[in-house]
C-alpha cells in the first residue's frame, strides 16, 4: 500500500508540453485555412446566385431602346444592366474582327464581332455569334468567307455585356483580338470619341437579318456545388478537433494507466479490510499504541 501512494499520477499535465503545444498551433492553422475556403466558397456561391438573379431578371425582359438602357456611353453596371436586352437601330460598317480562343459547338473558335453605326452616329460592336476560326486562321481570316451582315439600316436587338479585361501577353493580331476589349476595338475602328466603350451587345436577331455565327444558348440557372464545398470545409475543423481530442484522451490513459491501477487496488484492499474487520496485528498494535 505504501508502494502504491508513491506512484504519482501525470493526469492532464502532458498537455502543457512542447509537443502538445505544436499540436496546438498546428491545429489553430488549419482551421484558419478551412475558415479563409469555406468563406470563399460562400463567395463564390455569392457570386453564382448574383448571376441568377440577373438571368431571371434581365435576360427574358422586354427590350428597351440602347440609349435609354445606356445613357453614358463610357458607363455600365453589370449587377444591374448585364443581360439586358436593348433594340438599335443602325448600318453595320467596317470589316468584322475576330475574339479568338472561344469554346463554341464544335471545339475552340472566334467571337464574330462588327461595329454598327447606330441612327445617332455612336459605334456600337455587337458579337454576331461563334465562328470556327482560330489560330493563325483567325490572324489572316478572308472576311468574304465570314458570315456577312445585312446591309443597310438594320434593328438588332442584343442582350449587353461588359467590356472584357485585357489579358496580359496577348496582342491583337491582324483583325484578331484578344478579347472583347470594346476601347481597343473602337480604337482599332477609328471611333473613340464616338462609341460605347463601356458594353457591347450579344446578337440576339437581326430585322432584316443577314448571316451570322451560332448564337449562345441561354446560360444555366446553376449555383455550383460551392454550399456543399464550404460546409465541407468546416466539417474538416470538426474532424481535426475530435482527432487531437481523441489522441489526448488515449495519452492520458497511456500515461495515468499504472497510478489508476495503483489506486483502484488500494481501493479494494481498504473495501476487504472494512469487510474483515481489524486483523489481530492490528489489535496488537493498537493495544501497542494505548
């Protein structure tokens, strides 16, 4: 019995070590990193439902004319007037030029873009569909053997989008661009001072209408798996926690088996004491003792 009271118990004081403590740390990280991704995942899904409301919004909606729509030609709000549909009435002019490395129906093609000198004499580039042409074919591309437009006055209604970004290390090439960068367009046509920098118009029909490349098919109303994603991610906190919880709870009775066994033998040695009554060294000592 006095050999077991010496065994001392460590208890839950391993917690307190360097070891435990990078446990700790390393825990604290990864679950700033699950944070910082599930977030971005809500803002991505952010971004995806904004998306929705504009096609439910904008996209069926009765057009309107272009210059009630945009009123400043060098202005555009894209949460508010992308996939608007607008009606302009104009010429078409100049020879079309080509947005290259566009996925289409059948592979990677050109966007078919062509200026049209609206009644009020602004320049307004409207992307008449997807076109088979790419690569050096697009740098050097004859525009007889693209889809023509209709000559004279024509109405064309468009659904509008945003000016694209340039993309850096990649140049014009010929009547090859890029990207939709409507001021480089409108610079490469001659018009800066007279055209709509800011958007330009997805053809949507032509009246009277001429040829043209495919036409997009109207975009999916679908969020992405980014709700599931995030929660993922926070899941993965919760696995982290109870791992580290679980492998401190099997050190400790790793390390406090011997003191617990110790202890419960003391316990049932004093229990069958009490049952025995005293023992007749015991009497002898205390008589002893008196």
């Amino acid at each position: 019995m006095s050999e077991g009271r010496g065994v001392q118990a460590v208890g839950w004081s391993f917690l307190r070590s360097g070891r435990w403590a990078g446990y700790a740390a390393m825990l604290v990280i990864f679950s700033i990193a699950c944070v910082l991704l599930g977030n971005w995942q809500f803002s991505r899904r952010a971004e995806a439902r904004a998306e929705i409301d504009r096609i439910d919004n904008n996209y069926d909606a009765e057009p309107v004319a272009l210059t009630e729509e945009l009123p400043d030609p060098a202005k555009f709000d894209e949460d508010r007037q992308k996939w608007r549909t607008v009606l302009v009435t104009g010429e078409y002019v100049g020879e079309p030029f080509l947005a290259r490395n566009r996925p289409g129906p059948q592979g990677v093609g050109s966007d078919l873009l062509q200026a049209l000198r609206t009644d009020d004499g602004m320049l307004f580039f409207v992307d008449r569909g997807w076109v088979p042409v790419d690569g050096a074919a697009a740098e050097h591309v004859d525009p007889a053997e693209l889809p023509a437009p209709p000559s004279g006055v024509t109405t064309v209604e468009v659904r509008l989008r945003a000016s694209e970004p340039a993309i850096a290390g990649r140049t014009t090439a010929g009547r090859a661009v890029a990207s939709i960068e409507v001021p480089e367009l409108a610079e490469l046509a001659g018009a800066t001072g007279d055209a709509y920098t800011a958007a330009y118009g997805m053809l949507v029909e032509e009246n009277p209408a001429g040829e043209h490349g495919t036409l997009p098919l109207k975009p999916e109303r679908d969020e992405g798996p980014h709700l599931s994603y995030a929660v993922q991610w926070y899941i993965f906190i919760l696995i982290a926690c109870i791992g580290v919880v679980y492998a401190a709870r099997r050190e400790y009775r790793n390390l406090n088996a011997e003191s617990d066994d110790v202890i419960e033998q003391d316990r049932r040695s004093v229990e069958r004491k009490r049952r025995r009554g005293p023992s007749d060294a015991d009497i002898e000592d205390a008589l002893l003792d008196a």
